[in-house]
C-alpha cells in the first residue's frame, strides 16, 4: 500500500529526467521537421488545386520591377552557386572528406541527405507537375517542373547539413550566418530571374529542412553533439 507514492515519484522523476535528456529533440522535431511539413503540405495542397497564390505574382512582378544589369549578373551567379557551380560539388567535397577522415557515420548522414534531398525533389516534380512562371522571358530559362524547386531544396539541405555537422565546433555561429545568407540569395535569384514562384521557394526550404532534420534524429541519438 506505500510502494504506490514511492513508485509514482520515482516514475515522475525518471520522466523528468527523459524530458530534460530529449528537451532538445523534441524541440528540433517540431520547429525544424512538423512545422515545415505542415507547411509543405499546405502549400502542395493549393499547388494541387490548381489554386492561384496571388502573392507568388505580385512578388514576381516586384523583383522584375528591380531588375539592372548589374543585378542581372549577380543572380545569374548565385542561381549557378545554388546548384551546378556550388551545391553539387561542395555535397561531393563535404562527403569524400568526411569519408577520407573516417567519418563513417557523418558521412553517411550527409550523403543521405544529399542524395534523397535530390531524389524528394524530381520525384515531388513529377506528382505536381507545376509549369513555370511565364510573366517575362528569363535570361536564364528552365524546361522542367516547377515545385518545389531544386534549388531553394538542394541549397537548404546543403546548409543545413553543414550546419549539424559544424554544430559541435566553434564555427557553428560563422556557418549559421552563412547558410542563411546563402539559402536567402539562391532562393532570391530563382524569382528574381522568373523561374520560379515564391511558393516554390518556400516549398523547397520546407522539404529540406523536414528531409534533413528528420534523417539527422533517425541517425544521432546523443544528446548534445554529432558523434564521430
């Protein structure tokens, strides 16, 4: 009859010690995978719907609007960094050294992350099957579908990737503050040069990060740091 208390504050006490242990996790889990992925299946269902996003034209229309040589050959090169000039080969470089250090377990996390960020996106292609913007005639045209795009998608799962690895260490404050920056300018320069919509911007940078961060608490279970 007095093993009851004594059981409930022992299993009140091993609870807290869960939640104090997970905090961090649980954290991660909702802000980082079931918000974005809550947003990815919102804006999937309008793109479904064949729905009109008003704000995706009025946001083209105000990039156009800005539009300077200048700035016509900065996006240009941002676009290219955000997939052919940067992403690709910095996913091979991150993953061949990690690999040549031993690294076995990073770098299979990135390599994952990689490789099903790429496949995620020609496969939601083909479901939604979004034609590209047609308000102007870009300078840089694109030929295949339009949602989610495979920039803002491969550019946000490269810097989130790195972004985890680069955590433990003291560089984690420079990369965050790179990431965002990068992530921002490659997503800007997909709208600004008229290949893509708004939506599929922010639909790219959900997929990354509910793809990521999902695979990231699939394969690290400790509680503060990427181990070797």
């Amino acid at each position: 009859m007095h093993e009851a208390p004594a059981d409930s504050r022992s299993e009140a006490a091993g609870l807290r010690r869960w939640f104090g242990h997970n905090a961090w996790r649980l954290v991660l889990l909702f802000a980082g995978v079931l918000l974005p992925l809550a947003g990815f299946v919102a804006l999937a269902d309008e793109i479904h719907e064949a729905e009109a996003l008003h704000v995706d034209h009025a946001v083209l229309l105000r990039m156009k609007a800005l539009a300077s040589p200048a700035l016509n050959d900065f996006f240009v090169v941002m676009s290219k960094l955000g997939y052919q000039w940067g992403v690709i080969p910095l996913d091979v470089l991150i993953v061949g050294t990690l690999m040549l250090a031993r690294r076995w377990r990073k770098a299979a996390f990135a390599a994952t992350a990689f490789v099903g960020s790429a496949l995620l996106n020609v496969g939601s292609k083909q479901i939604f099957q979004r034609e590209r913007p047609t308000l102007w005639e870009s300078i840089a045209p694109e030929s295949t579908f339009s949602f989610p795009s495979g920039h803002a998608m491969g550019s946000m799962t490269l810097a989130l990737t790195v972004v985890l690895l680069a955590w433990p260490t003291r560089w984690r404050w420079p990369v965050v503050v790179w990431a965002l920056l990068f992530v921002v300018l490659v997503g800007l320069s997909r709208i600004y040069l008229g290949v893509h919509f708004p939506s599929d911007i922010l639909g790219g940078w959900c997929a990354a990060l509910v793809w990521v961060l999902g695979v990231y608490l699939l394969m690290f279970r400790r509680r503060h740091t990427l181990p070797a």
